[in-house]
C-alpha cells in the first residue's frame, strides 16, 4: 500500500528510532486496515538503510494457543547465542523454545534469557524490534516482550509493536511511546484513490471516497472489488442501507465480502489451497500443499495457488504463503462451508503428525460433539504447554478439552484445571468464568468444595475466614484419596498460606500436617517444605532449614555460605 499521508508518523517514527531517549520503543494503534504495517515497513526499511538490525514477529490469530509461537518467531535468527547464555537463562529459553525437554521454565528467566540473548546482539548491531498484530500474539510471547520492552533504556535496542484499536496487549504497559494512526484527509484520500485507480466517473469516484472515508485499504481495495464485480453492489447491496436510518455495514464487513467475491472467481482447486493456507497455524507453503494434496486426492504443485497470486489475495515467497492483509486471511474461511473447513482442517491434521500439538487444535478444530481420543489430545498439549510456561496455552486447551469431553466427569476435571490454572496465572475473569461452567454440572461433594478453594487463591488468606483452614486440610486428605496427589499439594500449600497471614489455632494446624505427613511426596519437595515452614515454623523449624539447605545444594549455592538462619 502505499504511503500516502503518513509523512509526519513517519518523521516521528524515524526520529525515535535514531534519537530514543528515555522510550524503549512506539506502540502504533489504530483500525484495521489504516496502515500501520505500510508506516512500519517504511520505518524498517530505513533502519536497515542506517545499519540497524531487524527482527520480527508477527501475531497470528490460529497461532494464540501455541505458546511462545511469536518469541521463536522472533529469535530464531539468533538462535545461536542461546548456546552462550548463563546456564540458567539457558536452560529456561531451550524450554520455552522447545528445543530441550526440561523443568517448566520460570517466566522471569524465560524474560531475562530474552533480554540477554538482544542485549548481546545489539552490542555487535543496534537492533529494531518488530511485533505487528501483537493482539494475535501468544500470550507468553506477549509477557516476554513487554518485559523486555521495560527493561532495554539503557541498551541499543528499539521495539515497534502495532495494535488494532479496540484490542488488548500487556504491551500497553510497557512504557511504549504511544502513535495514534488515524484515517487519511479528504485531500490525501483523494490522491491515493487517483494515483490507484485513475480514470474513474466522477459518480463512482465520489462513491469511492465517500465509502472508503479516509480508510487507506479500502481506497486501495474497493477501487479492485467494483472493477472485477461490476459495480458498488459488489460492495454494498441495496439491502445494506437500513431503511429510513442511512446505516451501513462496518468498512472491514464490506472489505471482507469484496475479498470473498475475489475467491469465488478462482477455480476450485485454488480456493482449496487458499483455504487451507488460511486456516494454517504458519505461512509454511509446504505444509499448505501437502495437506491441499491430501484433500484434493492427487498432489498440489505451486500452480495451483497461481489464480490467487493473480488476484492479490496472496503473495508467495521462499517456501511461505503469505496473505496480503490479515482481512483477506480471515474472510476466507467466514466464506467457506462447514464440510470444507472440516476437511481443510482434518488434511491440516494429518499433515502435521509430526508437531502434536499443532496436530491437536486442527483436530479439534474439526470435531463436532464429543470425541475423548481429541479431548485426551488437548490434555497432553495442555501439559506440554505447561511445562514450557504457557499457562494461557494450557488454560485454552483444558477448556477445549472439556467442550469435547466425553462424560461430565471428565469435563468437570478438566475445567477446575483450566481455572486452577488461571488462578495460578492471576487470570481472575477467566478463573471465575471456569469455576461457574463447572459449577453448573453435576459435582461430587470434594468437587464442588475444590470449585470454592480455587477462587479463595486470589485472596492467599489475607480477607478469608481462618476457619476453613482445616476445611481445607479435609479436602486435601479428601482429594488425595481420590488419587489428586498434585491438587491436594496445592490446596495444602494454600491453606499453609493463611497460616501465615493469620492464626488458626493449634489444631487447625495439626490437621493441615497430619495431612501433609500422610501424602506420598517426598519430605524435601520445596512445597513440603514451605508448608511446614508455614504451618509450623517453631515446632519443625530445625527440620526445615535442614532440608532448605539441602535445597540450596541441590540448586548449586554453597550451603555453607548462603544462609537461611
């Protein structure tokens, strides 16, 4: 698109980049469609001009539930310097990046690895950061980003981040300058629409800048839909203006059915790879064609996305299928049958045996009612995803998990872990969300007081009644005789929280380390540990700075040196 009218943001954007000051970094904000990949491009190609390195990652709707998708996106070209961080920081980001099976990562560290990992490059190179559609990015990505973005005044490093108005990012609270884009002037519009289609009727030119107002992509994108449709209908129908109200549907609606008009044009075969091209969690061409082969019975070859090429819905690279705007990304499959999508989806699939939870989603993705073997799946995806520290992956598995799960039991499980696993995160909309879901079924006694506990998480005793502590300790003796080890682990640990907060009595606490005695966990799991720290800290105080020095052994610090008493 080109960059009509943008000069000042442009000024400002350069000058930031060349002279940051006390910013990190520009959050570009506005609408879809306004321009803010063209203005950034433009930034771009000027810090590579000044010697600047560049790197990237872009936020990908399909790709939100792949945890830390946007942060290998955005490392792997310096991949290799991950082999020279402290061990720590290490061993934290090969876990997040997937590429070493280890202990669920920290997010601190996976935050400090990142910032290491740019401060080392930017010490041979400035760099430019760029994260475009950060509304779309994952949200552990997101998290690292915005801590680095926090943190990098003193380094030769520079983040650009764009964000659709309306939308959320914690990237918001980074400290990021904030840059406004903003439609074009009547006079500007009027410039861009001659200088892309030239010779219009003065009626349909007027129609054009009066529909599009000031919306570059829909000056850049109408001119196209009336040209190969014949006529505004293509892009308003008479029944879109509201009898006697003069209303109209939204910009990006009209946008996205002249893109959908586009794709109907095309020959079957193409709106086939198109749409699983769309519906694809990467812009991997090779994974496009395979799974288009296995629908269509017979192999794709690059030809066949030739059509859509012409009709500048895609662009082809080496090896990737991109989407000229994510509108037109979207569009396709809101315009495609549910039988289609379901066999795009299923093709996708069995493309992607190799990379299970990928696998996973677009199995899901195609089932309709229950299905245990697709909701067991998510489960694994859900712990893998854990495991690396995406605990938003996780929650968004487990939730889909239980939508697909066969029984109410198995439903109810899995979405107390989904909201147990928010509360560990601090997602407290999304806990209680989960919490009324599974409170709506059919819940055993332990459950239904496992559904009140979680909750309580937000509070870590400070405004709850000290009476339910040992409430607590028979729910955690009750959930452990259930096989819950885990849970009960926790519901033990929070309980030894209000211990610290407030006094329970002696015999609220003999009962929460009856409990704890009884568990088969090792005596010196840390959580153990802080539960008769907590609960008891005179009575066993000896026993616990003992196994906290064991601890700290373990750990790599010296015990006779780094204290605890």
């Amino acid at each position: 698109m080109p960059l009509f009218g943008r000069e000042a943001e442009l000024k400002a954007l350069t000058e930031l980049i060349g002279h940051p000051g006390d910013r990190s970094g520009v959050l570009v904000r506005g609408e879809a469609g306004i321009g803010k990949s063209a203005l950034v491009a433009e930034a771009v190609s000027a810090s590579s001009a000044a010697g600047l390195r560049v790197l990237t990652t872009t936020g990908v709707e399909s790709e939100q539930n792949l945890p830390y998708a946007g942060l290998h996106q955005l490392l792997y070209p310096v991949r290799a310097g991950v082999d020279l961080l402290p061990a720590p920081q290490r061993g934290a980001l090969r876990s997040a990046l997937g590429l070493a099976d280890a202990a669920e990562p920290s997010a601190y560290l996976v935050g400090l690895a990142t910032l290491t990992l740019l401060a080392e490059e930017a010490a041979v190179r400035p760099l430019l950061v760029v994260a475009e559609d950060v509304h779309w990015l994952d949200r552990a990505s997101a998290d690292v980003l915005a801590f680095v973005a926090r943190r990098i005044e003193s380094e030769p490093i520079i983040v650009i981040a764009t964000l659709r108005e309306g939308e959320r990012s914690p990237l918001q609270d980074a400290g990021l300058f904030p840059m406004p884009v903003d439609r074009l002037s009547d006079e500007v519009s009027a410039e861009l629409l001659d200088s892309i289609a030239p010779g219009l009727t003065p009626t349909v030119r007027g129609w054009l800048l009066e529909e599009a107002a000031g919306h570059p992509l829909g000056l850049t994108e109408l001119p196209a839909a009336i040209a190969d449709q014949g006529g505004p209908g293509a892009v308003l129908s008479p029944t879109d203006r509201l009898a006697g109200l003069g209303q109209v549907p939204p910009l990006t609606a009209r946008l996205e059915r002249a893109f959908t008009a586009r794709v109907a044009t095309l020959p079957a075969p193409a709106r086939t790879a198109l749409l699983i091209a769309a519906l694809n969690q990467s812009d991997s061409l090779p994974e496009t064609l395979a799974a288009t082969g296995l629908v269509l019975g017979s192999a794709a070859e690059l030809e066949i996305l030739a059509p859509a090429v012409e009709v500048r819905l895609i662009e082809l690279g080496a090896g990737v299928v991109r989407f000229r705007h994510p509108l037109m990304r979207s569009a396709i499959p809101a315009a495609s049958t549910l039988a289609e999508r379901r066999r795009a989806h299923l093709a996708l699939a069995e493309t992607l045996r190799e990379q299970p939870d990928r696998r996973a989603w677009h199995r899901a993705a195609a089932t309709a009612g229950a299905d245990e073997g697709v909701a067991a799946d998510l489960d694994r995806a859900a712990e893998r995803a854990r495991h690396r520290g995406g605990v938003a992956a996780a929650v968004a598995a487990l939730e889909q998990a239980a939508r697909l799960s066969d029984g109410q039991d198995r439903k109810v499980r899995r979405l107390l872990r989904a909201a147990e696993l928010a509360v560990e995160s601090g997602r407290r909309d999304t806990a209680e969300r989960l919490v009324r879901e599974a409170q709506e079924l059919e819940l055993s006694p332990p459950r239904r007081a496992t559904a009140a506990w979680l909750l309580s998480g937000f509070e870590d005793g400070v405004r709850e009644d000290v009476s339910r502590v040992p409430e607590l300790a028979g729910l955690a003796a009750s959930v452990a005789a259930d096989g819950q080890v885990e849970l009960a682990v926790r519901i033990l640990l929070g309980a030894a929280m209000r211990c610290f907060w407030s006094e329970p009595g002696p015999s609220a606490r003999r009962s929460l380390l009856d409990v704890a005695d009884r568990l088969p966990v090792p005596a010196d799991d840390p959580r153990m540990v802080a539960v008769a720290a907590y609960v008891a800290p005179f009575e066993r105080g000896g026993t616990v700075l003992e196994r906290l020095r064991g601890l700290a052994g373990v750990a790599g610090a010296d015990p006779e040196t780094d204290r605890y008493s």
